[in-house]
C-alpha cells in the first residue's frame, strides 16, 4: 500500500479524490476555461474605453449619443476613429492628398526637436503596417548566452550600407532578441548569418513560447518540435565546430 499526495493508492486500486479534491479540481478547470476569455474581453474593453477616451473631447456635446440616452454607448470613439483614418488614407491616396502630406512633412521637417521623432515614428508604422514590409517574418536561434545555450530572435532585414562597411567583410543581419515574459523589451543586435538557425515556425508561435517561458511549445505535436528545434540547434553546433578554422 503507497500513500502519495497526488493519487492515493490502496492495493493498487486508486482512490476517487474526497470532496475537497474534487471542488479544487472543477475550480482550476473553471478558471483555465474562463481565464483567457476575462483576459481578452478586459482588453478589448481597455482598447475600446482608451480610443472613446480620445476621440470624446473632439466631438461637440450636442453629437454625443450619451446627450440623448441615459447610458453611455461604448465604442463610438472607435468607430469614429476608424472611419477618419479610412477616410485620411483614401483622401492620401490621391494627388491633392499626396501634395497635403508632403506640405505637413516639409513643415516637420524644418522642426529641430520634432524631426527625428516624427522620421523615427514614421518609418516604425511603415515597417510595421505596410504590406510589404519584411518586420518580423522570419525567426532564428543564435547561439546565447553561452556556448550550447540557444536564444530566439526575430529577424528583419540586412544592415544598411553605411552600417555593414563597419561590419566585418561577411553578411549580417539584424536581430531582436524578445525578454521573457515580456516580449516588447529585449535586445538588438547585428549577427553574421552564418551563425543564426532559422526555424520553420511562424512569429506568433515564437511569440506564445516566449510569453509562455516555454509552457506553450509550436506546432500541433509539441514534443516532436521541440525535439526538432533541439536537433537543428545541435546539428549547427557541430557543422561550427567542424569548419576549419581560418588563418589570420
């Protein structure tokens, strides 16, 4: 007979949990269930009230639909937002548009303090939104902190000219390496591309491992990815260790 914490066992028949087992067990079930719907909805309710929050102060009292009703109406500030921004890129997208923005750019532009902040935030929201832009599509691992010990980065695109003729003479790319468990800090760094392991998984696979501290591993059959991941990271090591190393 084995008495252990977890399953109690007596003549090896195991035993139902007591009542008190049982309430602990439907509690944590309900909380995995209704845990990530709280989370999503008070976010989506935060994103919602932040945007109302914003957009309220511009719309004149005699428009607001609370002047009229006696509840507040959610979301109006978003749907505001949404249509003007539709309505600022369709009026962008012509040529009297095109001659607006390039006034209001030649006017930031002669601004000391606001130039490099209004140039830096503009090629971020390029990089980020446009269509074709190449941030974030593609994810590696390099070889860090220590020799056998492998980091995920995220990579984008190849230095710039005037960056790579201080680099060493071999292809570089640029790399952000995510903290854990907040992904929006971290480090960037130039690494030559020879020593990064690029992986057939997508960014929000990345991503979920990296928040998760590794709980949520990619791909559908975890164990098998992991193993591969594992594999490919080995099999780099040894393919470094066997080049022949060069003569200074």
């Amino acid at each position: 007979m084995t008495n252990d914490q977890g399953s109690r066992t007596t003549g090896g028949a195991p035993r139902s949990p007591g009542i008190a087992g049982r309430i602990r067990n439907y509690f944590l079930t309900g909380l995995i269930v209704a845990g990530p719907v709280a989370v999503t909805l008070w976010l989506i309710w935060w994103f919602v009230t932040w945007v109302d929050n914003l957009v309220r102060p511009i719309i004149p009292t005699a428009y607001r639909p609370e002047t009229y009703l006696p509840v507040n109406i959610p979301g109006l500030g978003l749907i505001i937002a949404f249509t003007a921004l539709t309505l600022l890129g369709f009026l962008t997208a012509n040529y009297v548009g095109r001659k607006f923005v390039g006034f209001g750019e030649s006017i930031l532009s002669h601004m000391p303090i606001v130039r490099p902040i209004y140039r830096t935030a503009k090629q971020i929201f390029q990089t980020l939104f446009s269509a074709s832009g190449t941030s974030f599509r593609r994810v590696g691992l390099v070889e860090f902190p220590a020799p056998g010990m492998w980091s995920l980065v995220f990579l984008t695109q190849a230095p710039s000219a005037d960056i790579a003729t201080h680099l060493p003479a071999t292809e570089h790319v640029s790399a952000f390496m995510p903290c854990t468990p907040n992904p929006t800090t971290g480090f960037f760094f130039y690494v030559p591309s020879r020593d990064v392991v690029e992986l057939n998984i997508t960014v929000e696979e990345a991503m979920q491992l990296i928040m998760s501290a590794g709980i949520i591993q990619p791909g559908g059959d975890k164990q098998n990815k992991l193993a591969a991941l594992a594999e490919t990271a080995r099999a780099a090591q040894a393919a470094r260790a066997a080049a022949p190393t060069p003569v200074k």
